[in-house]
C-alpha cells in the first residue's frame, strides 16, 4: 500500500501507541534470548523494525500465569533499557513516552496479561509496580481459586443471546476486587481484555482511573467473546476509558479480514461514542499462526493510510494512534 503525504505526515508526528505486545514472551516461551534490538523477521515486532514502522511505545506483556516467567520478562525489560539505552527506555509516565518520541527511542510500559502470577498477594502486586508495572490485565482468561474471576473465560464466536445471559453470571472474585482496589491506591490501569462479561460489568465501576480494554475488537462487526458489546463500549467511555484495536484477523471477521473490515470496527467506536475512546492494541506475537493486519510491525504506516482513507480528521487520526492511551498514562 503507498503512503500518502498527508498520512505519513501524521504518521511521523503522531506519538503511536501499541496498547498489547508479546514478543518478549513468546522468545522466552521459544528459549531464545530477550534480546529485540536485533532485526529477527521470525517475529512480527522488535525494535529496529518497530521504530522503522514509527511505534512509539508498546505495552509489553510481562507478566501471566506464572511468577518465575514474570520476573524473568520485567528482568528483559530492564535489561533491554540498560544493555540499548541508544534504542530503549522503560516508560512509567506519559512524560517518559513524549521523551522517547523526542529521542527516537522505543518506550516500553510494563503490563500484566493476568494477575494470576501474584500467586494471591497483593505485595507482590506492589513490588511490581516499584519495577515499573503500570498496566494490570486482571486475567487473560482464567477463573476460579486464586484468580480474579469467578469463572474463566470463554474465546470463541458466540451469538447476542449467550452475551446477555453471561452478565448475570458470577463475576470478580474477592480477590479480584481487592487487587482493583490496590491499583487504584498505587494509581495502576486495570485492563479489562479478556475478562468474562460479568466481571468487566463490576471491574470498570470498581476502576477509579480510566480502564482500558488493551486488545479485542467490536461485537457488533464480528460475533466473538473479545469484541466488547455496544453497551460494554459506552460504559467505558462514560468511565473515559479507551479500547485498543488489535490486529488479531479472527476478531477483524470471521470470514475476510482486511485492513477495510478493521477500520470499520474503529468507525463504529467513534460512531458510538466519538474519538476519545479508541486506539492499538495489535497483540503481535500473540496469536500463533494468525496472521496480524498490518502483518508486521514496520508496515503500521499502512495502518494510518487506510485511517485517512476513511477520511477520519488530524485530530482523530492522531487520538487513535497513540494521544487517547496517553491521555490515561497521563494520569498515572
């Protein structure tokens, strides 16, 4: 796809924003070395091909199910910002990211995909805040003794039917709902992706910061568990959370996902509730086989042609790309 003038002008002055990646997890799941300074076209991301493609800032999945793994990623993280300050920092403030645009450095912002690798502790919550955690997924789909849903997750297309019976089930546990009440004391993001739709009903009246849905997509566009509902979309914006579009084709649709077909979802967010609320979540080298849209972290610019296509203005070109996710690190 070409890049028009006016897109890549925006592209280059926009702070970008990727709300969701996984490559340090999936290279120590690989038993590779946390090194993402060396080009590695294996992978869809890392920070040559990153900062080519005009990324600001990634949301880096450190933390799961498992504590060992997730001290092992906050150490990759550190490590990448200490061994490749040239190309790296660890960003726990919004002023942190318009440091590394100005530097034409990579930001990264520690997030959990689950709180489940607290093993029930909210100390351990707190230490992980102190090494720079800013973003806690409270789960990433597990439920049940010692996570912060009663019941886990469901990932599959499902009907309108299925999603409204599912708000009357059982939603956080109580230790779900004092792990919400720690991150608004330490002033942490609770991240709603993957939360069955009982508990995110309870999470985002519980959240006193702005929540945000790192990466899914829309229900109304494509019938699957990780698109939130219009009702879900209009709560978080009223509590002035902000959504991240992830590249995941099985949640772009079902039958042909296209960059086209993406731009729709972000539409009916900004048809629904306007353009504060919208942004990236790609999830690159979190979904297998799955091939993302853009395919690649370098060819975001593609990402923003096709916003312009749409004919989205400056200003809501430049809130979905990065200044909306910002907006809340702001706040942190």
């Amino acid at each position: 796809m070409s890049i028009s003038d006016r897109a890549r002008e925006l592209h280059e002055r926009a702070i970008i924003i990727d709300a969701h990646n996984d490559t340090l997890a999936e290279r120590l799941h690989q038993g590779l070395d946390l090194d993402i300074t060396q080009r590695d076209e294996r992978f869809h991301f890392d920070v040559p091909r990153a900062l080519e493609g005009g990324l600001t800032c990634a949301f880096f999945m450190v933390g799961s199910s498992d504590f060992g793994i997730s001290m092992s990623l906050v150490d990759g993280t550190w490590r990448l910002a200490e061994e490749h300050a040239e190309q790296v920092l660890v960003a726990t403030t919004a002023a942190d990211i318009e440091r590394a645009k100005a530097e034409g450095k990579l930001a990264l912002v520690g997030q959990l995909e689950s709180c489940t690798c607290l093993n029930g502790s909210l100390a351990t919550l707190r230490n992980l805040y102190r090494l720079g955690v800013r973003v806690a997924n409270l789960t990433h789909g597990e439920g049940g003794d010692g996570t912060t849903q009663v019941l886990p997750s469901i990932f599959d297309y499902t009907t309108p039917e299925a999603r409204d019976e599912a708000r009357s089930l059982p939603g956080l546990s109580d230790f779900g709902r004092e792990v919400i009440a720690e991150c608004n004391r330490l002033g942490m993001i609770v991240d709603l992706a993957h939360a069955s739709d009982a508990a995110f009903y309870e999470a985002v009246e519980l959240a006193e910061l702005p929540p945000v849905f790192s990466h899914g997509t829309t229900f109304a566009l494509t019938p699957h568990w990780r698109g939130l509902t219009d009702d879900q979309i209009r709560l978080l914006a009223e509590r002035g959370g902000v959504m991240g579009m992830a590249f995941h084709p099985r949640f772009i649709d079902r039958e042909a996902p296209t960059m086209e077909r993406m731009i729709d979802h972000i539409e009916h967010v900004i048809e629904l509730v306007g353009d504060d609320h919208m942004g990236i979540g790609a999830d690159y080298d979190g979904m297998g086989s799955n091939v993302p849209i853009p395919p690649v972290v370098e060819r975001i610019p593609e990402f923003t042609e096709a916003l312009v296509q749409r004919g989205l203005s400056d200003e809501s070109v430049l809130k979905v790309l990065g200044g909306n996710f910002l907006r809340i690190l702001a706040l942190v």
